[in-house]
C-alpha cells in the first residue's frame, strides 16, 4: 500500500530526521530529500549549506554552538554516480567505501547508532544509483534500548515504479527517550515536480521543531540534478 506523504510526515510531531528516495510520478526523475528536526537549542541551531559535492549542517549562530559532533556532518555527497544521503558523518564512510571500490552494505557494517544515550538515536542512510535505477536504505539502531545490542537494517529497491517513494526517520513520535523507528521503510507518494515537493515537505512538518529541508531531482534523461534547500533559520 502506498501512503500519501504529507499525510505521513504530519502523523507525528518529532519524527526526527528523515529520508525519502523514489521516483517522480512521470518516472523522468529519481527524488531524494533529506529534513532534520530539533528539539533543543542547540539542534534548532543549524541551517544546510551546499558545497561542491552536496550539502553540509552548519550553526546558524555559531556564538550558540554547544556541542557540535553529532550535530555538523555532511548530510549529502555525490560519488561516480551515486548520490549518498545520511543523517551523520556516515556520509562519509559511505563515501570512502565506495571510493575503494566496496559497498554500501560493507561501511555501514563498520558502524552502529549514535552515542547519544538514552536516546541511542538510529543513523539512516541512503543511497542512489540513478545509473542503475537502484536505490538502498539503512537503519542501524539499538535492540529496543540496550547499546550491547546494535542491529542493522539493509533495504534495496530496483526499478522503482513512477510516483514512488520510500520513507524512513529515526523516531516514532516524540517521547523521553525518543522511541526509534520501528519496520520497514514506508511507501510514499512523491511528486511530479520539485516545487512541490518540497512545498509539501516543509508545510507537513511540525512547525515548532522543522529546522531545514533539503530535496534533489536527478534526471534519468541527461543525468543533471535540481536542488532546493529550505531554512528555518534563513
């Protein structure tokens, strides 16, 4: 069963941070996007900036900046042909993998879920492989809680059908601590086009703590790329 996206994303008030790949309902474009969400200060803090590859998290006010290790990363790079979006530095071990010529699968095995106790907050990843019409995604979480437990989750669509997205985020729904995302990725509608899309990615999230907003169009045509990033801060 596909799910209307919008009505996904405004179920809950804090799902986290999130990722959405599939394809465009004329089937021309692979979708991705990328939001964060934050509850505290220091989270909210933060807005996308694009760099030569993709985009990074940067402090919007840097004068408030507490802690920035789980929070300042590469969300987004792109690699011969293959687009790499996460929700930590695992951007990166993505990247160096696949640079030495191994896998998706194989870097994320060399990681687990973020340090963050109680919250053992998951990493999701994602990867597409426009070249191939493939697409992957990840969730490497704690076993309801228990770090001494980590558990890893590897999903793969091949010929994704038009009109078609896969949704996954870290958290349920709000809560101390914050539950983690339970299942498979959700199916999704996407859009036709990037305006919007994103349009109704942003105006679907919670308004309180939404923080940025990140989507990419690649054509299946000519290979180039449409971006738009929204800011709270901005």
């Amino acid at each position: 069963m596909i799910r209307n996206l919008s009505q996904e994303l405004s179920a809950t008030t804090y799902p986290g941070r999130g990722i959405v790949l599939g394809k465009s309902d004329d089937g021309k474009y692979m979708v991705i996007a990328y939001f964060i969400m934050g509850r505290s200060e220091n989270s909210r803090n933060r807005i996308f900036e694009t760099t030569r590859e993709g985009i990074r998290t940067k402090a919007f006010d840097e004068t408030k900046m507490v802690d920035p290790s789980l929070i300042i990363y590469n969300p987004v790079r792109v690699f011969d042909g293959y687009t790499i979006v996460t929700n930590g530095d695992q951007t990166d071990t993505i990247y160096e993998f696949l640079k030495a010529g191994r896998s998706f699968e194989d870097a994320l095995k060399t990681r687990t879920f973020e340090p963050d106790a109680p919250n053992f907050t998951p990493r999701i990843s994602g990867l597409v492989d426009y070249k191939n019409d493939r697409l992957c995604l990840s969730i490497l979480k704690s076993d309801d809680g228990n770090p001494d437990c980590p558990l890893r989750f590897f999903y793969e669509y091949n010929f994704v059908p038009a009109g078609t997205g896969y949704f996954i985020h870290t958290y349920q729904k709000d809560g101390n601590p914050l539950p983690s995302f339970e299942g498979e990725p959700k199916k999704v509608t996407t859009g036709v086009d990037i305006d919007s899309f994103t349009k109704t990615i942003w105006a679907s999230l919670d308004n309180e703590n939404k923080v940025s907003l990140f989507t990419r169009f690649i054509s299946l045509e000519t290979e180039e790329s449409e971006t738009r990033i929204v800011n709270k801060n901005l």
